[in-house]
C-alpha cells in the first residue's frame, strides 16, 4: 500500500480559514490519494464556518476523514455526518502502549480491531525500542497476515456509491417520504375515525 500522510489537525484560533486551507491545498499539491486528516479537536478547525471548506478539501484531495473508535472528537463526528463516504472507523496503538506487547499481541490486536470492531484504517506506531528496518519489517509481517486472512491492504478510496446514495437521499428520498406521508395520512386518519365510536 506504501506511506501515506496523515495530518493531524488542530484548532488554532489565530490561523484564519484561508490561510489553514491555503497550507492543506499546499501540502497535498502532487500527492494523489496519499494523504489523510485527522481532526484533533473538538472545535473545527477554521472555526465553526469552516465545515463547507473541509467538505470541498476532502472531496479536492479524495482524502480519507479518520474517526478513531475510542474518544473521536467533536469536530470529526460533525464533519463525518457531511461526509460519510469520506469516513473511515480507524484504529491505532499507542508508541508507549506497544513496548509492552509481543508482536503477535499486536498483531491480534489489529486482527480484532478488524475483524470485529470493522475498522477500515489502520495507524501504525513505531514502538520505541524498534529501529526503522525492524518497524518495516513488522508492517510487512501485518500485511501478510492479513492477505492470509482474505483482506486487501491498500490506501482507502472514495466511496462513490456512498456519495451517489446521499445525493439521491438529499434529492428524492425527502420528496417521496413527503408524499407518501401526504397521501397515507388523510387516509388513515379516516379509516381511524370510522372504527371510532362517537359515544
């Protein structure tokens, strides 16, 4: 699957809204599906106007959003509720936490995140005792195992019938609801009152 770049993202109230998506824009020019956000904050970055930006910059970017399973922030539950085609369930294990599991404990823990919790993006740590060949090493044995297991590692794509479902929800769905909502109700409004006795 190779690297990708995931940003971690805070809210800072002194960086106004052109200038923090001027830098994104910046950072991923040239980059094509390699680059992931991680909103850090409870508060959006860019301020509270910002969520239509962060919407344009995903789609721009075709960026995967990461909601972490345990503790998401405010701001990434906000913008994946916009963006659920964007949005992936994602796991990772932190440096300190690694040092004390075996490689195969880490490697159930991956499994499970997986396979029972349906996480879709992986995060992967180095721990503090690894030098880089042997962390190689290590996501190249995780990869095996999972291909083993039937799974596909790759960097994560749109999900196109995701975005054509909203867009269909957005435009028909509420006008169908309506009208079978129109044209039920009267009817069975109806139908009540004559099963009523007036006395």
């Amino acid at each position: 699957a190779g690297f990708g770049l995931i940003l971690r993202i805070n809210n800072d109230p002194w960086l106004e809204e052109g200038r923090l998506f001027g830098e994104l824009r910046a950072i991923g020019a040239g980059r094509s599906k390699v680059i992931g956000y991680l909103l850090n904050t409870d508060e959006i970055p860019g301020g509270p106007e910002a969520l239509a930006s962060w919407r344009a910059l995903l789609s721009e970017q075709k960026a995967p959003l990461l909601l972490f399973e345990f503790h998401p922030s405010k701001s990434v539950m906000k913008l994946a509720l916009q963006e659920p085609a964007r949005t992936y369930r994602a796991h990772t294990i932190a440096p300190n936490e690694l040092k004390d599991l075996t490689e195969g404990q880490q490697r159930a823990r991956w499994r499970r995140a997986v396979e029972e919790r349906s996480c879709r993006f992986l995060l992967v740590h180095a721990s503090p005792s690894q030098s880089a060949l042997d962390f190689m090493a290590n996501v190249q044995r995780m990869r095996d195992d999972f291909e083993k297991q039937g799974w596909r590692v790759s960097w994560p794509a749109p999900r196109f019938q995701w975005v054509l479902l909203q867009s269909f929800m957005n435009q028909r769905l509420g006008s169908l609801v309506a009208l079978f909502l129109a044209i039920a109700v009267p009817g069975l409004a109806l139908k009540a009152g004559r099963h009523t006795s007036p006395w």
